[in-house]
C-alpha cells in the first residue's frame, strides 16, 4: 500500500552537473539541507549504485538516523534513493533536466513512502495522523529545494 506520495520541483540557473554536485555531496548535507543535522557516509567509492550513508532528519514523522541507498543511478540526470523506515519504505526520485533556452536546470523530486507491512491497526493510524506526516514532509523537501539552491548559488554564483 502506497501511503503519500510528494512531489516538488524548482527550476535552477546551473547545468545539471552543477546541482547534481550539490544533490550527490553525501558528506556535506548537514551543511547543505537544515532537516539534516548529521550525515555520514558509509561507502568510501565514488557516488553510485550502492552507495550508502546515514542521516539524522524527520521525514514522514519518523525522527532519527536512517540509513539510505542509492538504487539507482544516472548521473547527471536522475538518482533514486531508498530508505526503511520500521515496516515502510521511502523512496525519492531526483530528476535533473535542462530546461529553457539558458543555462537552467529543473530538479524535480518524488518522494513516496510504502507500507505494505504495517498491521491494520497501524493502517488505520495512518488513515487518521498521516495527513500531518505529509504536511510537514512536503514543507521539508520545498525546503530541499530552497536550499539546493542557496548552495548551487554558493558554488557557482548563479541566481538559483
């Protein structure tokens, strides 16, 4: 069962390699995003399928360390990640796209959370709190997005 399901997206002055540096800098996301206030890297390879890191933030109500796994790959243009949360799964889609006639990329990102596991009980919960969840992860990933664009305006001096 696919509980919510949150998509955002923000149009950046920058190539797609520029913001697929900032959206793959595993070892600075504490730095770069406020929701995350530790991350650490627990592959010591180059950014893939694969690689994997732990972070501290709240999403979809859960607060604390999770650790996250990159399924899917193709830089510079989409990266899936996936994370358990107890019995759920989340997975968020990042796709990066020229867009315009400039030099501009849209990042669009798609977060789901699925809950094939939980209980009735636990379902049931969901059916009643989740629009919470969802409201304050929603504000969380447009706050993504802000701050995506602060640091690719930190990088490359463009108007994000």
């Amino acid at each position: 069962m696919a509980g919510h399901i949150i998509y955002v997206h923000r149009t950046f002055a920058a190539s797609p390699e520029q913001v697929w540096e900032v959206v793959t800098d595993v070892a600075a996301f504490d730095r770069i995003f406020r929701s995350v206030s530790d991350s650490r890297l627990v592959t010591k390879r180059g950014f893939g399928v694969g690689t994997t890191w732990e972070e501290k933030r709240t999403i979809f109500g859960h607060h604390g360390a999770e650790e996250l796994h990159v399924v899917e790959c193709e830089a510079p243009n989409a990266l899936v990640v996936e994370t358990r949360l107890k019995h759920d799964v989340v997975r968020t889609s990042y796709r990066l796209t020229r867009f315009g006639t400039g030099h501009q990329t849209r990042l669009a990102m798609t977060t789901s959370v699925h809950m094939e596991d939980r209980s009735p009980l636990e379902r049931l919960a969901w059916k009643f709190f989740g629009g919470f969840s969802y409201e304050h992860t929603h504000r969380m990933l447009e706050r993504d997005l802000e701050d995506v664009g602060a640091e690719v305006q930190r990088r490359v001096g463009a108007a994000a």
